[in-house]
C-alpha cells in the first residue's frame, strides 16, 4: 500500500521596520529539541482557517503584535530527517510546505503571553541573520529575508480559500 505524501502547510511573516535608518527584521527566539534557534514569526496551518489567517494567528501568538499579511513574499518547500526512536526507520522525515507573507505591523498587546517555547521576540539587521545561520530553526529564515529584499512580493489575491474550509 503506498502512502500518500503530505507536506506540513505552515506559514511565516517576514516583518520588517526601520530603526533610525536601519532596517531590522522581527524574529523569535524559541526553544527546540536542538536548543534555542532563531525563526521568523511562523506556524502550523489550523483547520478551518485561511493561510493569511494563520500567519496573523501566528504572529500574534508568537509575538503579541497584531500583523496584517498584505503580500506574498514565496512559497517554499523544505524537508528534513531528525532522529525520532518511534518512527520505523529510527528517523523522522519531515517535508513542510511554508507560505511566507509580509504586510503590516499592527499593535502591541501589552500582557499577551507568547506561545510555549518562545523565550523573547528580537528585531535583528539582515547582515546580524545571516551571521547567524547555525542558530536558525529553518533554512528558510534566510531565505524568506533575502527574497523580501530582492522586492519579490506577489498579490495576497494569489491565495485563494474555497468556502468549503469553513464548512463544519
């Protein structure tokens, strides 16, 4: 019997604000199995709600900012194998499918407590993310920032929701 292939859908904000002439990107810190690891704003897909919903939902949980995706940034496919003794092979293998989005920076919820996991939210320059690589959660940290930079935006209207998601 085959299995059928299913990616994890997650999506991710690639937030960015200048500081006094200073462009920094808002990330968190968050704990892992691996240890404390750097990671845009990002998530699991829910059920029942929209890819731009997810990536507000998320936002919020992870940083207690209200976020407003207005763009698609890209669309990227990653994959890989960590160790995981319940898994038949010894390994987990893990492909995630993420929806990066930017747009607005909304309000501080002051009092909001960040999701588990996350230690602290931190606003860090493009050359500070990159000398940081090996305490990244996610290769596509870099790649999402570079992407945003290089102006690859693609209208939020490319995402599509068919009513039958919201159907009980």
């Amino acid at each position: 019997m085959q299995i059928r292939f299913k990616p994890s859908v997650t999506v991710a904000a690639v937030i960015a604000k200048d500081f006094d002439g200073v462009q920094k990107f808002l990330l968190v810190e968050e704990e892992t199995r691996d240890g404390l690891k750097l990671n845009n704003p990002a998530g699991h897909l829910d059920p029942g709600e929209t890819l731009i919903q997810a990536c507000a939902r998320e936002t919020l949980e992870e940083t207690a900012f209200h976020f407003a995706p207005t763009e698609v940034v890209g669309v990227y496919m990653s994959r890989f194998q960590r160790a995981n003794a319940d898994a038949p092979t010894g390994e987990e293998d893990i492909t995630y499918l993420r929806f990066a989005f930017c747009g607005e920076l909304g309000e501080y919820v002051l009092g909001q407590a960040l999701d588990k996991g996350i230690v602290r939210t931190v606003w860090l320059t493009a050359d500070e993310i990159r000398a940081s690589v090996d305490g990244h959660r996610s290769p596509l940290l870099v790649r999402c920032m570079e992407d945003y930079l290089a102006g690859r935006r693609f209208p939020i209207s490319l995402v599509t929701t068919d009513i039958s998601v919201f159907a009980v």
